[in-house]
C-alpha cells in the first residue's frame, strides 16, 4: 500500500511563519517598547506582592510556546497597548480580553486580530469599558476607538484582516507610518527598514561604533529620517 510522503520544503511552505514561536520575551520587550514584566504578565503570568502574601497575575493571551511568542502574538500585544497607553489596568484588560475571547463571533486564539475584530471587537472593547470604568475614571474612553485605530493602522493585513507586517507605535506622540517594520518573512522576523531586508539593528550597531549617519544612508541607499528611525529604535539599556 503506498503512502504519501510530504517532503520538508513542502510542510515548511504550508506553516504560516506569522505563528511560529520565534521571539523570545526580551526581544519582543524590545521590538514593542513593552516592559518585559508586562508581556510575560499577559501571556504567562507572573508573581506579585511579597512573601508571604505573594499571589500569582493569571495570563489572558495565548503564547506560541511557553518560551516563545508568534508573529501574531506580538500583533496582540501591539493592540493591547493601545488600551494600556490609555489608562487602562491591567484587570479591566484581562476583562475585556476574555469577554472578546467569549464572543463567538471572534478567533478564541487571537480575539484582538482578525477581520471579526475589526468588524465587532472594537465595539466590544468600547462596551466593556463602559462596564467596567468608574465614572471617577471615564476619561479613559475619551479617544480610546481613536488610539485604537492609530494603532491597527501600524498593522499591515492580508485579505482576512490578520496581520502580515507590523510598524510599532510606542508611544501616542509618534506620527506617520514608521520607517521600521517587523515583517515575519524577511531577517527572520527581525525589525527591518521598510521596503528593505535591512536590519535596523545593523544600522544601530554601526551608528554605535562610530559611522556617521550619512555614511549610513549612503551605503544602504535609504533616507537619512530611515536611518535615525533605525538608531531611535534601539535605546541604551539601562544599568542594572
């Protein structure tokens, strides 16, 4: 009886590369202007308090492995940002993530991303905060479906509205579209220059040990502006 053997470049074609585990926490920290504490919250839980009191923050989202987060997982997180840029605690985010997650209409797995999203979870989002806020705290829901936008406008779709490209906003004074994007196909979902399959953090690398902006432009044919992107993206770590 004959069987019917896949080979290795066929079953690697039919993974979407958007979910497999890739980042690790720290990069994915870095890439989104994320505290690592918190992403490791949101998708793993973590400790908090002192002994003995200690309790335990559940997680709300689903990580692609227990070490490593997806294309799509970052994606999420770049959404709920938006709401955390905002104001909003991390226990009404938990709620609004499990009312989205309980809505049929919704992917369980990514209730932030989707085309059901676009069409109904931010109207969710919206009703739930109406519940949850205080009306000592109802200033949070001025603008908040505006930042949510400007932040679903730095993720570039496919024809059922998942993410395939992503231009981090990490903060609500940014403008434009970014010249730095995280594209899970190029530099091995590494952040790169738009439109290039340069790695910003070779021109940060660069910069850092001395070349000058100029020089930099000119060697990879970008803009100046790509070029300082490139740089800003990458800020010195603090010492510990």
């Amino acid at each position: 009886m004959a069987t019917h053997q896949i080979s290795a470049s066929d079953f690697f074609r039919n993974i979407d590369a958007r979910a497999m585990p890739r980042y690790t926490f720290g990069e994915a920290s870095r890439y989104l202007g994320i505290p690592e504490s918190t992403l490791r919250a949101w998708f793993v839980g973590m400790p908090y308090g002192k002994l003995p009191d200690q309790k335990w923050f559940s997680p709300f989202l689903v990580p692609a492995s227990p070490d490593l987060l997806s294309f799509y997982d970052i994606s999420s997180a770049h959404v709920l940002l938006a709401m955390k840029k905002k104001g909003v605690s991390q226990d009404d985010l938990r709620w609004i993530v499990e009312a989205l997650r309980y809505d049929r209409r919704l992917d369980p797995r990514y209730p932030l991303l989707g085309r059901n999203f676009y069409l109904f979870g931010r109207r969710v989002v919206m009703k739930e905060l109406g519940k949850r806020l205080t009306l000592s705290r109802r200033g949070i829901q001025l603008g908040m479906r505006q930042v949510i936008d400007r932040f679903l406008s730095r993720l570039e779709l496919d024809k059922d509205k998942m993410p395939v490209r992503l231009s981090p906003l990490r903060t609500l004074r940014e403008r434009g579209k970014g010249y730095i994007v995280i594209d899970p196909n190029l530099a091995s979902g590494r952040p790169v220059v738009k439109g290039t399959g340069i790695a910003a953090e070779v021109i940060f690398r660069r910069k850092k040990s001395g070349e000058s902006e100029t020089r930099l432009a000119k060697d990879y044919r970008i803009s100046r502006r790509a070029v300082k992107e490139a740089i800003k993206y990458f800020p010195e770590r603090k010492a510990a």
